[in-house]
C-alpha cells in the first residue's frame, strides 16, 4: 500500500497527457475558458520536441525550426498571448528553396512562368504542367502521392519537386504517403476544382473573414526562438497545472470519471478529471488505457515514424557561397547523404553574430534510417562532407569523395547533433484504419479525446489548431 504521506490527490476538469505544443494549446483555451486543467508530461521540460538553444551568441532550434503562418488559429493564438510570444517572419530570401541537381543549385519555381524555364524539369513534363488545368481528376482516394504527381505533372517534377519537399517535411516516401492524409490542402483542390492550378487561382479569390487574411501563409518562427510560444503557454495555464517528470503513467475510469495515477520525484499522483487528452505519439498510449482493449488501440501505436537525425552546424564567419535562400533540399535520386539544409541564420538574421551562419542538416529519413545508429563522429564526418562539398567555395566542383576520404575546409565553432527516432509520423494507407479506431474509442469512452500527431497534420500551424479545436469541444460539452 502506498503511503499516503506522498500521494497527493487533484481533480479537476481535464487531463492533457503530453505538454507538447497541441497539448499547451489545448490547456491554454480551457483555462482561459474557466476550466482547470492539470497537464501530465513524461519528459522533464514542456514543449515536447520545441526546444531552443542560445549559445555564444547563435540560437538555434533542437526540433522543428520553422512554421508556415497559415491557419486562422494560429493568428488567434498570437493574439490571445497578448504580447508573450510574437512571431518573426523570413526575410524574403526565406521564400526560395534550393533543389540539388547534378551537383549544382537550382531554384525551385515559384510559378507558372518559372516552372516553364526550369532546368529541374523535362521539356515534356513543362508540356504536362501548361496542360495540367485540363486534366481529368484521379477516382483513388488511396493514390499515394508519388502516382498522384506522376498523372497530373509528370516523373521528373516528382523526383525535383515534390520528391524532396517530402524529404524536408515528412522524411518520408511519396510512394508510400497517401495524398488525402499527408497532403489533404494538395488532395481537395483536385476532387474540389479538378485541377491543382485551376483550384488554387479559385481559391485564392474566394472571400475571408478577417483572421484568415491575416494568416499569410509566410514562414515564421518565434522572437528568440519557438520555445518562447510554448514558454508563454505554461506561464498562461500556470506552472503549478504542469507536472513534469511523470512516470507510470495509468487511466482508469469510474462511471463517467477518469483517474490518472502516475509518479513525479517519488511522490503520487492521482488526478480525477471528467475529460481526458492525450496528446503524444501513438506507441505512447500502449498499455495506458486499462479499460480500453489493446486490440482496439493497435492501429493507433502502429502508426510508423520516420528516424530522423539533425547536426546543426554554427560558424562565427562564413565563407562558403552565399545563402541567398531558405535551404537546399536534395531529391532522393541524386544519391548524397542529407535530406536537405536548412539556412536557419539566412530566414531569421537574429539567429547569429553578424557574419555567422547556423545551418540545419538533415539526414536518415525513409531514405537511410539506419544513418540514426552511426557514432557522433560519423554523423560529424557526413554532415561537414554535405555542407562543403554543396555549399563550400568549392561547391560547383564535385567530386564525389567518400566522407573518410575528405577534408572539409569548412569547420564550424559549434556542432551539435539531435537523434529523433520517432521524429515525423507518416500518413500512410493505414491511416484511415487509424483515424477509424480514435473515432470508434471517442464514440465508445466519451471524455477521451485522442490528439496529437496521431491525425490532423504534423506543422505547427496544424498542432495550434487542433488543440484549439479540441479545448473548443471541451469547453461545448
């Protein structure tokens, strides 16, 4: 029996499991509301994987580096903060996207006319785009969206467009995402208005309510780096509603009531709350739920994560070629190690001394997981090769050499590198049986909401607006 000296008992409105970004949204909106809410989190700081570094004068982001300001729910949050957090947009160098293509740089088109004189595309597939207007809409709403591209813009605009766009924002395989779920904005202009330009010239035209025109869809992150939002988040819902550290997770339910029994620093937990929110990766949730059968669950901690691993880079002087962009994403044919870079000091000047540069490089993916299991060393060794060999002096001369082989002229003052082997869900065929399986458990156990990654988007854009969405049905109930 446990002693009750070191058991402590809450109850309050609503459980969130997990103080990630959709968690902090969610319990934000219901304390404002009225509610209280005690939010549980296993790691030992909130905002999952939102964490900034300020060191030596660079600040550079451990986890997601950016976001797309493209929902009228993140416009509302920043609003409701009042001042706390603010967003900070790229400068509009930000805007252009690099793509690698035998051994050179080129950049991604932004439009019709660019589309037109890219040599990234073939002269017939710049044929397929002038007439992708006129193309019938496909009748699979399970076609991935590899086949999806290849019918309405053709092969090479998915191995030099969309093929590294899914690297930099899924590390994932168009072959296996399906469109409806990994790309449902891509998925509706198609089945809506028949065409992705066609749909887009419709939409861009059709009327806003006033959040929503503020939403510009530019590339924001957060003055002083994204662990500010979160930061003003806690501080908003109250640290004392935070628990950190929480191990042992168990729910167990009681007619219409939910405990939560876990353990921080030695001491138990026992929270009673007529609502329960999970917000964390679907194999979190095996074996949290007593009441609620495992087979019921399966599908949603079998939902596959891509491995991911980030080496951030940091120079006080950088004398490579210029960084006249957002970063450089290399397709999965041109056969290099990284995933893309990301040129986080180019976007936002703030990020380093005058002169300096911080670049993000990303490697493993669906394209080389196994590149998570290599020592630090070796991951130094790859990430210094990519970053010299496309973006030293010396870059327009390729000449191949193996890592163990080279010897990079460029050498950062600091180097630091994240492993994520649960870093990006991918929304595979499996997610409708998925989102089945959330829905039937919320049908059957009212008071349990299912959120996070699991469904409904990975951006930041997407986390805000589902937790805003969930505390609103809360609140309703």
């Amino acid at each position: 029996m446990k002693n009750k000296e070191h058991t402590e008992e809450r109850k309050v409105d609503v459980t969130i499991i997990g103080a990630g970004l959709t968690g902090l949204t969610a319990a934000f909106y219901l304390a404002r509301a009225g509610k209280k809410v005690m939010v549980l989190e296993k790691k030992d700081h909130i905002g999952g994987v939102i964490r900034t570094v300020h060191k030596d004068g660079f600040i550079f982001e451990t986890g997601p580096n950016t976001g797309v300001y493209s929902t009228p729910d993140l416009v509302r949050l920043f609003d409701d903060l009042e001042g706390a957090a603010a967003p900070e947009f790229a400068n509009p160098k930000g805007k252009q996207r690099w793509i690698w293509k035998n051994g050179k740089w080129h950049a991604l088109p932004s439009g019709l006319s660019s589309a037109v004189g890219t040599p990234l595309f073939t002269f017939t597939d710049k044929l397929r785009i002038l007439g992708e207007p006129f193309r019938k809409k496909g009748t699979d709403p399970y076609e991935s969206v590899a086949e999806l591209v290849r019918r309405r813009m053709g092969k090479s605009f998915l191995n030099y467009a969309v093929d590294p766009f899914i690297s930099g924002i899924y590390a994932g395989d168009p072959e296996k995402l399906v469109t409806q779920f990994a790309l449902p904005k891509l998925y509706r202009l198609e089945q809506d208005y028949g065409s992705f330009i066609r749909g887009a010239v419709k939409k861009k035209k059709e009327p806003k309510d006033a959040l929503t025109q503020r939403a510009t869809r530019d590339v924001f992150s957060v003055r002083g780096g994204l662990q500010q939002l979160t930061e003003a988040l806690s501080n908003k819902i109250g640290r004392e509603q935070i628990l950190t550290g929480v191990e042992k997770l168990e729910i167990s339910r009681n007619q219409n009531a939910f405990r939560s029994t876990v353990t921080s620093a030695g001491k138990v937990y026992r929270v009673t709350s007529g609502h329960v929110m999970t917000a964390i990766p679907g194999k979190a949730l095996k074996d949290m739920f007593s009441f609620i059968d495992g087979v019921q669950l399966q599908p949603i901690y079998d939902l596959r994560y891509a491995k991911v691993v980030q080496v951030i880079a940091a120079f006080r002087k950088w004398e490579g070629i210029p960084l006249d962009a957002f970063g450089g994403l290399i397709p999965s044919r041109e056969k290099r190690e990284a995933l893309g870079i990301l040129f986080t000091s180019s976007i936002f000047k703030s990020r380093t001394p005058e002169g300096g540069a911080v670049l993000s490089v990303f490697m493993g993916g669906d394209r080389r997981p196994e590149l998570i299991e290599k020592t630090d060393d070796e991951l130094r060794a790859i990430a210094l090769t990519e970053i010299n060999e496309t973006l030293g002096k010396t870059a327009a001369r390729q000449d191949r050499k193996k890592p163990n082989d080279s010897k990079p002229g460029l050498q950062p003052d600091h180097l630091e590198i994240f492993r994520y082997p649960y870093a990006i869900p991918q929304y595979e065929a499996s997610t409708e049986q998925r989102l089945e399986a959330i829905e039937r458990i919320e049908t059957a156990y009212p008071g349990i909401h299912l959120a996070g990654n699991i469904r409904d988007g990975i951006g930041i854009a997407d986390r805000v607006k589902q937790g805003y969405q969930v505390a609103q049905e809360i609140i309703a109930c």
